[in-house]
C-alpha cells in the first residue's frame, strides 16, 4: 500500500509540472537521437556496402584478383583447363550513372551465364523468362531488377542511357528480374547484368577480367587445393576471401564514422547534464514533502528508490521518443553520410535506411543509462539527509557553496588526468576520447566555484547602471548555486562545442586552402569525371590525353594518373605522374630534402608517400611499402613524405615510368596544363574543350575554379559535422530553458515577497532577464577557454591520429565571437519565459501556505 501511494505521489508531481517535464523529454530524446541517428546512417551506409559486396560474390568462397588492370582472359581459360580444377567462374565489375531517372551509381556485374550456377542463383541460365541468344548476342544487352527498373523510369525492350568516365553509352534492358524477397531485392538494388563481353565493352576493359570467383571445399581439402592452385597463377594474380573487400573497406571508413560518433555523443553528455540539472530540482522543489515522508516513516531506501523510480520513468519515455526520433533524423543523415562516402572513399548506393537493433539497444542503454547516472546523486542526497536538515529550504544552498572548492580541486585533478591522456604515446583513438571528455568533465566540476566568485565580483559593476536590481541578480546567481552551476555547464559544454569543432574545421579549411594554393600550380586541370570526388581515377579514352597536351597555347604539361593498389589489404591510391618538360614540383616535404628526393625518385623502386600512409603504416624516409602490382608483390623504397589532404588513408607517388615497368597500364587519368606566357587562361579553356571535341565529356577547369571546387567539396563533408554543432545546441538550449524555468518557478515566494514590498511587474522582469543575461554572459567566458582547447585537441590529436594529417590551428575571432552571441542569445531566449509568467504572476497566491 505504502509503495503505491508513492508512486501515485511521484507521478502526481511529475505531471503537476508539465513543461518541466516535457523539456526533460526533449533533452533525453535529443540526445538519444542524435547518437542513434548517426549511427543508424553509418550502418545503412555499410550495410548496403556488405549487401552489394555479398550479392556480386555469391557463394565464392575465394577470389582470384590482379592487379589495378585485373586480370587477362587467359587466366580463366588456363584455369578452367587444369587438372582437377575448381568450379570458376569470370566477372567484370564496375560502376555507371544513369542518364536519366535515379542518377546514383548503378553497378555493372558481367558474368558468364553457364558458368554461374555454382556461385549466383539469380543470374539467369536459360529455360526461363530471359531469352539466352538475345543476352549474349545483342550487343548492349543487360537485365535489372524490377525495383531498379521502376526507379530508372524503364522497361523490358527499353534503351538505358549510361556514363562511363564521361563517355555515354547504351544498353538495352532485354528482361528483368523479380528477385525472391524483399531482402534479395534490397541487396540487388542498382544491379545491372550483363554478358562479359558487353561489361569489357562498356567499363573500357576489353581483353580483361576483374576477378575470377572459385569456390573451394572447406577444411584441408579445400587448402590442399588452394596450395596447388598457386604455383599455376600468373604473376600478379592473388587469392583473397570476399569478406576482405568490405573488410578493406571499413578500415579505410573507419575514422570518419568513428568521429561522427564521437561527436554525436556530445549531444549526449549535455542531455546528461539536463537531466540531472532535472532530477536535483524534483527533489529541491520538494524538499519539504520528502522531509515530512522521512518524519513518518519513510525509509532512505524508499526515498532513494522514488527518485530513481521517476527517473526511470522520464528514461524510458524520453529514450522510446528519442529512438523513434532517431529513426526519422537518420533518414536525413543516411544521405549526408552516403555523400561524403561517394565524395571521398568509395562509390556506395543507399536507398534506405536500415534498422540495425544493435543500434536501437545502443540508444536504449545510453538513454536509460544516462538518465540514472544523472539521478543518482540528486536520490543520494534526498536519501541521505535527516528530516530536520531536509525541511530547511537554505540547506541545499548552503551545501551546494561549500561544496564548491572541493569539486574544483576534483575538476582540476580530473584535467590533469585528460592531459594525461592526451599526452601518452599512442595512435589509439580511445585514450584519446577518454581525454578529451575529461577535459570536458574537468572543466565542468570548476564551474561552480568559478561562478560563485565572478558573480560576487560582478555584483559592483552591474549595480552601478542598474541599481539594487543589478546586485540582486548577480547575488541570486549564487544564491542559487545549486540550479545555475548546471546549467551554466550544460551551456557551457554545448558552446565550447561548437567553438572547438568550428575552430577545428576553420583550421583545417585554412590548411587545406594553403595546400590547394601550393599544390595547384597548373593553369588548366583536364580530367574525365569520376564516380568518386576525391579518387579521379577515371581515364581518358585513348589519344584523347595526348590531343589536350597539344593545343596551341600550351607552354608544357604533366600527366597523371591514379589507380587504387592493395598495401596490407587496403586499397590505396598510387600517382603515377609524368611531369613532362615541366620544372614545377608542386609538393612540399615533410621528411626528405627536396633537391635529392627528386633525383633519387627516378631510381625504379623509389617512391613517395603522404603523410597519413606514413602515420597509419609507421613508414619514413629509408623504409620500403609493399604494393601489389601486376607482377606481383614488389617493395618499394621511401624516398620522401610529403604533405598531402586528399586522402586521409594515403597515398604513393611514383614516376610514371615506375609505374609503367611494374603495371599493364598506360591510360592517363588528368593532365596539367601550363599556359604560354601571354597566354589568357579563360581563352585557352575554350580552346582545349573545342579541341576535345565531343568524344568524351571532361572537366576543363582553371587553377582558380578547381580550388573553388575543391573547397566546395570540403565544405560538403563537414555539411554533416555542422548539423551535429547545431543539434547540441539545441540540447543545451532545452536545458538552460528548463533550468531557468526551474529556478525562477522555484523562486515564486521571493520574487512574490519582492512584488509584495513594491517591486513592478516590469522591475521583476529586468531582474529576471538581468540574471539570465548573467548566465549567458558567464557560460560565454567559460566557453571561450574551453573551445579553443577542444580545437587544439581536435586538430593535434584527434585528428592526427585518425588521419594522421597535420593541421595548422586557426583561431578565428568570428568563431568565437559567435559563441559569445551564442550563449547570450541561447540564455536571453531561454530567460523569455520564466520574465513572462513571474512578471504576471499574483502575490498573494504565490505566498500562500498549503
């Protein structure tokens, strides 16, 4: 009987404070929705990754791949001739753009259909409803899906417009597909399939494979097998299991989704500190009740239980909302997330978004999880202190000043152990992190103190343009100690937020447009377009290269080209340049001198690599990198590292006549141009585009428009970087609303006393707003510090060890100009309220007893 009137009591409470309890909600579900959200969009992305990757892989147990050309025809036919060979079949494998209808990336399959049945169920092999002859027959030939059809706008005997490296060609949709269930039909979403030959033709790899699958017994016969196989494979040639592709590519992504979740968690610890900030008002708020429950009877366990009980209520609501809500924001994010992929890493195709319920646990455990972690001292201390103590409403204050110092010296112990973290000799992320919420925890516990002495300091000077009502709300400050010091840290967390992430990206778009202004030394960059931004490893057709070069007005050129090679198993870019008659060397060193690397690249096994290659592979100057070319596996030396933003999983540069001694590959992904002297750029633009002709679309771009692109690209990444800014924000809005509401609807009895002996409507209003703007004001000043040294962990930690990039920090007055614009207008709107309803509230209803 007793426990259920205290529940009925606890519930009773929570809805007789309806706004109160509603922000607490609204902090709890943010929170929990910023992180599953962004983690929901993360998996969706590798997910869809893992399902193309397992749907062209069938039921291959291994995969014999070559080199960045793939594989010669003759490898499978040697093969299928062998002795006891195992069932093989040939792929080609690539990525178009529709012309029309969905534009994202389609993936090109093309297969042998009588050597299929082994490893793909849905490829067709005659006898069904897709006519053999005309497949592999008609030139252009392929086959979608129904899904994929509808989203392309086409049909069965429909022509499909498609680009390949700017070139446009056509396939003619001869049969579709209805795969067996929505899983199949999911995972085989933008999957075009067509003959080998039709795949050569279209992806420009005529005479070549891209892999051959085999499927091996399990155990030691299918070893035993695999071990005689490989002394028969041509030089180059490598056998891989399937897994290792998505396995390459979720290292190579890893840092960037480790990030966003690091960020996203933000949001979380300042919903942590609103949630408390709710919980030690419940229990202030009723401090006499829980006095009076104690002095009849209730026990400490009881009253610790009730609060953690009301606590549990708020979490579970809170965190179903914010699951729910995390689920419509993911929506969103999944195409910010799948855009920056596509603009950096790899070519990836997301058409929804998957409910991964790891990720939902994860959301209920952080939800719940926080929500009592933030209500355990509120209930400790509820439990703990004796009735008599309890019913004197200046004993929390009191105990809240005292404990002041005390917390301080914590919090300056607690950043010595986040320096500590940050200063150990790891590439590890995780002590990283650890450090870098200890600063933010650190900086927290100092709050209290900190603004107990500046608010007494400011009691002078605001008393001087205000008066009494100046000294009245810098001394209400800290008369309240115990609701304002939260919710100035959770104010304070959220600002330094923004500051540190936006001073991080300042710094970084500052490096990267220095780089840019150094590295582009080109009046003319030709490239064809590629599916991927960041990579351009597209290709021109044949000639087509050497015909740009040539345009009149052309002073000298250079030629590039970029392939992805496997170094440990992750795909990594390799440069092949060919400076030409150039003498610009557009790159600048961080180990190796200039003036000898130049020379000693030109020996045939020397190399240089980017920055981030040399942190993630611990190489430097005099060790050697291990690239799968297509003769085979050969070592490189490392003559150089240089600076390079490009790529954060790195890079290797070689001559082109390196690269021509160890690959089967002559084709030329870019060409620099640099203009005659008296040459006007925009008119030799024309002039290489009108002599480009119409063979192949190409982007001609000045040195200008290029670092105009460039950037445009930067800033498109961190699009998903500002929006989690601006998410945190939000939460730490919602606390300083809800603890401002908080501490002035506590105040109704003094405030009340105040309009009782005289004071306006509009005087109590002033105060009210005076004090709000106090808080703004401090939160800002506290923010300041903090910010920048979150950047400079950001930029010389955090980021060094996920991409190992050196970044230069910026600290720019307008970012933190902003912050302090923040934080007051954050305090001065969340003021708004509370002004409103004291300012029209009655006396007399206010002072009456119960």
């Amino acid at each position: 009987m007793k426990q259920r009137l205290l529940v009925r009591a606890s519930l009773r409470h929570l809805g007789s404070h309806p706004w109160l309890t509603a922000l607490s909600l609204l902090g709890i579900a943010l929170g929990v929705a910023v992180v599953v959200s962004i983690d929901l969009a993360n998996a969706s992305a590798m997910r869809a990754f893992e399902r193309s990757t397992d749907t062209v892989a069938g039921r291959a147990t291994h995969q014999l791949v070559g080199g960045p050309a793939g594989l010669p025809e003759s490898v499978y036919r040697d093969l299928r001739l062998l002795p006891d060979a195992p069932p093989s079949a040939p792929v080609v494998e690539g990525y178009v753009r529709a012309r029309s209808g969905d534009l994202r990336p389609l993936t090109v399959l093309g297969v042998d259909p009588f050597a299929e049945g082994p490893f793909r169920s849905y490829v067709p092999r005659g006898g069904g409803t897709v006519d053999m002859g005309v497949f592999l027959t008609r030139p252009g030939a392929a086959i979608l899906t129904r899904q994929t059809a509808q989203a392309l706008g086409v049909g069965a005997g429909d022509s499909l417009a498609v680009g390949m490296e700017g070139v446009t060609k056509q396939l003619h949709v001869v049969a579709l597909l209805q795969p067996q269930d929505e899983g199949s039909a999911r995972a085989m979403e933008g999957l075009v399939l067509t003959d080998i030959s039709t795949a050569q033709e279209l992806l420009g790899q005529v005479g070549r494979l891209s892999r051959i699958d085999l499927k091996l017994p399990d155990g030691k016969a299918g070893e035993s097998q695999l071990e005689r196989l490989r002394p028969l494979l041509p030089e180059g040639a490598e056998v891989v299991r399937p897994r290792a592709r998505g396995n390459a590519v979720e290292q190579m992504t890893r840092a960037f989704r480790t990030n966003l979740t690091a960020l996203s968690l933000l949001a979380l610890v300042v919903g942590t500190f609103l949630i408390y900030n709710t919980m030690t008002f419940s229990v202030v708020q009723r401090r006499e009740m829980l006095g009076r429950l104690r002095a009849v009877g209730i026990t400490r366990r009881e009253l610790f239980a009730l609060v953690l009980g009301e606590a549990a209520v708020l979490g579970v609501v809170g965190t179903l909302a914010g699951l729910l809500l995390g689920v419509l924001m993911g929506r969103g994010l999944v195409e910010l997330v799948t855009r920056t992929l596509n603009d950096l890493y790899l070519v990836v195709s997301v058409r929804g978004l998957s409910l991964e319920n790891l990720t939902l646990m994860k959301g209920v455990l952080l939800g719940l999880g926080a929500t009592l972690a933030a209500a355990l001292l509120p209930a400790w201390e509820a439990a703990r202190s004796a009735p008599a103590v309890t019913l004197r409403r200046s004993t929390l204050e009191d105990t809240s000043r005292g404990r002041a110092p005390r917390l301080a010296l914590l919090g300056l112990l607690v950043l010595a152990l986040g320096v500590g973290l940050l200063s150990l000799p790891s590439p590890e992320l995780l002590p990283a992190y650890g450090g870098l919420f200890s600063v933010l925890l650190g900086s927290a516990l100092l709050v209290p103190w900190l603004t107990a002495l500046l608010a007494s300091v400011a009691a002078g000077p605001l008393g001087r343009p205000f008066g009494l009502l100046g000294r009245m709300a810098a001394r209400g400050v800290t008369a309240s100690l115990s609701r304002t010091a939260v919710a100035l840290a959770a104010l304070m967390v959220a600002v330094a937020t923004t500051v540190g992430v936006g001073l991080m990206v300042t710094s970084f778009r500052g490096t990267v447009a220095a780089w840019l202004e150094s590295s582009l030394q080109a009046d003319i960059y030709v490239s064809p377009p590629s599916l991927v931004t960041r990579r351009g490893g597209a290709t021109f057709t044949p000639g087509l290269a050497e015909q740009v070069r040539t345009t009149p007005g052309v002073a000298s050129s250079s030629t590039l080209r970029t392939v992805q090679v496997r170094v440990d198993g992750v795909p990594t870019d390799v440069r092949a340049v060919d400076f030409g008659e150039t003498p610009v060397r557009p790159y600048r060193f961080k180990e190796g001198n200039p003036e000898r690397v130049w020379k000693e690249l030109e020996a045939p096994d020397a190399v240089l690599v980017s920055e981030p290659l040399a942190f993630h592979r611990r190489l430097s100057v005099g060790g050697t990198v291990e690239l799968a070319t297509d003769k085979g596996p050969r070592r490189f030396r490392v003559v150089g590292v240089y600076f390079d933003y490009g790529s954060d999983t790195g890079t290797v540069l070689m001559l082109r006549d390196t690269y021509l001694r160890h690959f089967d590959d002559a084709r030329v992904s870019g060409v620099a141009l640099y203009a005659a002297p008296g040459q006007d750029v925009d008119e030799l633009v024309a002039r290489v585009r009108e002599r480009a002709g119409n063979v192949q679309a190409l982007d001609i771009r000045s040195n200008r428009a290029l670092r105009e692109t460039s950037l445009e690209v930067f800033d498109r990444t961190f699009t998903i970087t500002h929006v989690l800014r601006l998410l945190a924000v939000g939460v730490a809005f919602i606390g300083v609303l809800s603890a401002l509401m908080a501490l002035q609807l506590e105040r109704a009895r003094e405030l009340a006393v105040l309009r009782a002996t005289g004071l306006t409507p509009r005087q109590l209003w002033g105060l009210v707003s005076l004090q709000t703007g106090l808080l703004g004001l401090l939160a800002g000043l506290f923010s300041l510090p903090l910010g920048v040294a979150l950047a400079y962990v950001l930029v010389h930690v955090i980021n060094q060890r996920s991409f190992g990039w050196t970044l230069q920090l910026l600290v720019s007055g307008d970012v933190l100009t902003q912050a302090l614009v923040l934080a007051l207008s954050a305090a001065a709107l969340a003021g708004l309220y509370p002004s409103w309803k004291m300012s029209r509230a009655n006396p007399a209803m206010a002072l009456r007893e119960e």
